[in-house]
C-alpha cells in the first residue's frame, strides 16, 4: 500500500498550481511500450479540499462534530452519504493505481466530474475553485500515468463547470481554461476544436485504435444555454460537435482504425435534449464496425444500457418503457427496475434479433463515496498478432447498407413539423459488420473488466490505510485462468497477483465462484451484451438480478 506520506500530493499541487510554470508536453506515445491488453476507466473524483475527518454528514462533511459516531464524517470518506471526497482518498486512490496498476495498462479513459458538488450553500463553489481543483488532479494523472508513457484521455463533466450543468457555445472562458489544464493530454491536431467545443480525438495506439473524447455538455438536457440540435439550428454547439463526430468516425473507418467513444453524461432519452439522442443514436449504429465501445459516468451507479434502431423510430413512449431515467431525476431504485424493462423489451431469441440494430452503453461507477463505495474498471482487450488479423489486413472494404423507413414513418415525415426532425433527415448507408471487432472476438475486441471497490472506509485511519478489493469481473472461468500449458502465450485479462487469493487458486465453486464471477461472458462484444440482457430480463433468474442490483449500488447493504 502506498505510505500515508503520499497521500498529501493533491493538496501539495492544489496550492501550487497556480504558481507553477506552464510546461506544454505532448501525450506519450505506445508506440515505445509494448501493449499489455489493458485499460483503465476512473470518473467522478469529486475531490473537496473542505472536507473535514468526524465532521457533520449533515454539512457535506465541512463542519461540526455531532454526537452520534455515525453521523460524523470518516477519515477516508463517508460512503452512502452526500459528503465528496477528501483529498485523502483522491490521493490514495490514484497512488495506489500507480503502485498496482500503472505498469499494466495501455492507456485511460478519464471520464468527468474533478470538482466538488455545490451541496453546501454556507460554502458555495467559484469558478477558480473548480479549476483549481481540475488542475491539480490533472497535475497527479500526468505524474501517475503520463510520465510512464500511459496516454491520458480527459473529458469535461457538469460538476467542472459554472454554473453548474450550464455551458454556453465555443470558444469560451470554460474550453480556454481546459485547453490549458489538458494541454498535456490533448494532441496538437486536435487542439484548435477542443478550444472551440472541449471535445478533441487521440490515438492511443497509433493507427489502430484511437479514443473519442465527447463534450457532453452540448447534449445535456440541463443545460440551457444550447438548442438542444434541432435540425435548422445547424450552428448549435451540439450539432456542431455532432457533424465533427460524423466526420472523424468517417475518417477512421476509411483508415481501418477502431474507436472508443467516451463522455460523461451518458446518452439516454431523459438525459439529452431528444435531437442530441437522436444524432448520436443514430451516428453509434451507422459507424457500428468502428465503433468498439461507449464509455461513460455521471450516473454514480454500474449498469449498461442499449442504443436502438427503433430510437430512430416514431413509436409511442409507452412501448419505449426500457428507456433509461436519469437516477439524479429518480429514486436509485427506480433506475434499477427501468433497466430490467429495456432489458425485457429485447428480442427475446438470437434468430429474432439483428445485432446491426443495437449498440452498448457502459456506465462505469465512481470514485466519490457519494452516495455509494468508490470504485475503478480495468478493461482488457484481443491483442493478438495485427499481422494475422484477416479483418484488419483484408483490402476489400464493406459498403454501407441503405436502411428503409417503416411506412408510417414515411406518412409522418411528409408533414411539419416531423419534416424538420434528424429521425427524418438520417439517411446515410450503417456500415455494420458481425466480423467486426465489435461483433466478434479478433484483435482489438474488448473482452471485459475487473472491477474494484474500496470497502470499509470508517475502519482506515492512523494504522491501516484503506483497502481495494475486487468487486467481480465479467469473465469465464476459462478466460480468467487458463488451463495448464497454455500460460506462456496468454495474456492474462487480470494479472494474477490483483486477484483475491480463491481466484488465484483456480476456487470456481460455491460461493467464492458466485461472488466474483457473476456473469461469466465470453467477450464484450454486442452478441454478449444483448445476451446478458435477456439474461437479466429473465424473471426466474432471481439470483443474477440479486447480484446485478448488488454491484450496481454498490454494495448498498451488502458491504464486504
């Protein structure tokens, strides 16, 4: 475990960021390192350098000392509370990444959220202080992983801006700031649209896999600052963003590279203004072949949820009962039991269902104790011979297939104002193919994750630093540990030593086996997502929806 000597670096370069020098570097290369197969995916930080060890939970964790222990606040953080997190568990959390981790992945995706929330109004949050904060955890990511050659990938959240969940068209006093706290992770081709949007494209494996960094802000139905992509408002930020995405997933595909597309808020019906939804629906199904994964946070809970072609429909809301609710808009549960309804509107066989209709959305859960357990993911991939590789060598390129309209949407787009809607305006030829990396198992396909919580913060103090535990993974049994003779050439998903020990030892059965492998898919492809969900939407799976609803609160009630 990292010294609890460490741990003062964040408020160490919080109080010296704006003093410090500007150094301009450029992001790492892997073209020097050897892939390990590995990534890793943190969001939602929310670090509060106000926070205060046995403070009122009642005061976001700032003030007084209340007479009952469990009111108070704990030294590393207050899970299930409304309190951020001290610069304590920031700090232990990313050194303990770099101790453990650092050396084992290829890049990360960061995704959002670097500031405090504005929960205390006898503290209310500034501007300076927001980027304050953003600058000096930006000023650890380069220390942790961009001084080992690790590319970072930054993108902007509705906590790292002011006010809050407002963000208003580029170029602004927001993309001017950000374009200097990430000058370091944003490559130069892309710096002049990140100072326009805050939104920018990198290739962490150069000519093969490039990540795309959204600035969700333009599409975030709180925001009001923005048109919210109607169809005459061609110069609206998120249109603007939108056209960019089109053309750099053109651009990619036309190069054989595949792509990662990150954000913050993810893309749902309740969270984007519905244009926004629609575009992006419709741009993740048509790039479907280059498109390996949609990587997102903001919602503080685990969970996965579908883009579709009936989003590109009109069709009434009541058969869209599977539509995602934005859990700050609803009780936590209420997300739950919506995903188990989209999940049930599936088709309910393989011989009934076009994968070319569907595209997976991946919400990771976040480091804040607020409201559940801080977590991480570290995602694995295919990293097998390029040279090999029959998809990626292969000169014969696949054309777009045209997509037909259903009648009634043709009748509907006749008449106004339907005419001037995207769903009526989208007509460009999907490029989806089932021997894609995104549809099958081949180099660059992603295969799943660990996930790692941090359990028991009220026991860390003086004497015992906190501690990570692996939360679950989603693989096979056969992925995991391979059988005898074949340990030389495999790249093993989870290195050994950050399993627990009944893993390591080959222990599947009972309860150990149930704990940590729920779900046992044999990739992460869209096949495997689609089949984890009708998995889930089967009722007499009482089991796996009980661990489902575990992991994705975090362990609320059942920490351990």
């Amino acid at each position: 475990m990292p010294s609890l000597m460490r741990t003062c670096t964040l408020l160490s370069a919080l109080l010296a960021v704006w003093a410090a020098p500007q150094v301009v570097l450029q992001q790492p290369s892997l073209s020097k390192r050897s892939l390990r197969g590995r990534f890793l995916q943190i969001t939602d930080m929310h670090p509060d350098p106000y926070y205060r060890n046995h403070a009122s939970q009642s005061s976001a964790c700032h003030r007084k000392k209340p007479k009952k222990e469990e009111e108070r606040a704990s030294k590393y953080g207050t899970p299930y509370s409304e309190c951020d997190s001290p610069l304590l568990l920031t700090n232990f959390t990313l050194d303990y990444l770099e101790e453990h981790w650092a050396d084992e992945i290829d890049f990360v995706v960061w995704t959002g959220d670097n500031a405090r929330h504005d929960n205390d109004r006898k503290l209310p949050r500034t501007l300076p202080e927001i980027y304050s904060l953003n600058r000096a955890v930006a000023s650890k990511m380069k220390s942790v992983f961009s001084s080992k050659g690790v590319p970072v990938v930054p993108s902007l959240g509705n906590n790292d801006v002011w006010p809050h969940n407002i963000m208003t068209p580029g170029p602004n006093g927001i993309t001017n700031e950000f374009s200097s706290i990430w000058r370091s992770f944003i490559p130069f081709p892309s710096y002049q649209v990140f100072q326009r949007g805050a939104y920018y494209s990198t290739e962490v494996i150069p000519n093969e896999l490039a990540v795309i960094a959204m600035n969700t802000m333009y599409f975030y139905e709180k925001n009001k600052a923005v048109g919210g992509c109607q169809y005459r408002e061609q110069d609206d930020p998120g249109n603007l963003q939108l056209d960019w995405l089109d053309v750099q997933l053109d651009i990619f595909r036309r190069r054989g590279i595949q792509v990662y597309i990150t954000g913050h808020v993810p893309p749902s019906h309740n969270s984007y203004h519905p244009e926004c939804y629609v575009r992006y629906a419709e741009l993740a199904l048509r790039y479907q072949s280059t498109i390996l994964g949609h990587l997102y946070g903001h919602m503080n809970s685990d969970h996965f949820s579908f883009l579709e072609a009936d989003d590109l429909e009109f069709i009434s809301d009541d058969k869209k009962a599977g539509s995602v609710i934005a859990q700050e808009e609803k009780k936590p549960m209420d997300l739950y039991h919506m995903l188990l309804k989209e999940y049930e509107a599936l088709p309910s066989t393989f011989k009934k269902t076009n994968e070319d209709d569907f595209a997976v959305i991946n919400i990771s859960p976040p480091v804040v104790p607020n409201p559940y357990l801080p977590t991480f993911r570290v995602f694995s991939y295919n990293i097998s011979d390029a040279a090999t590789d029959k998809y990626r060598t292969s000169k014969k390129k696949k054309h777009g297939r045209k997509r037909g309209h259903r009648e009634n949407k043709k009748k509907i787009c006749r008449d106004r104002p339907f005419h001037d809607m995207w769903k009526c305006r989208l007509k460009q030829a999907w490029y989806s193919d089932e021997d894609s990396p995104s549809r099958t198992n081949r180099r660059l396909t992603p295969l799943g994750y660990a996930q790692y919580h941090i359990p028991h913060l009220e026991k860390a103090g003086k004497k015992h630093s906190p501690e990570v535990k692996l939360s679950y993974v989603t693989y096979s049994r056969s992925m995991l540990r391979p059988e005898e003779g074949f340990e030389k050439d495999w790249h093993y998903p989870v290195p050994m030593k950050q399993l627990p020990k009944a893993l390591r030892e080959g222990n599947w059965t009972g309860h150990e086996g149930e704990k940590f492998l729920p779900y046992e898919l044999e990739d992460l492809t869209v096949g495997s997502w689609l089949s984890l969900g009708r998995r889930l939407a089967d009722r007499t799976e009482k089991k796996l929806r009980k661990q489902y609803r575990k992991f994705m609160y975090h362990g609320l009630g059942h920490e351990g």
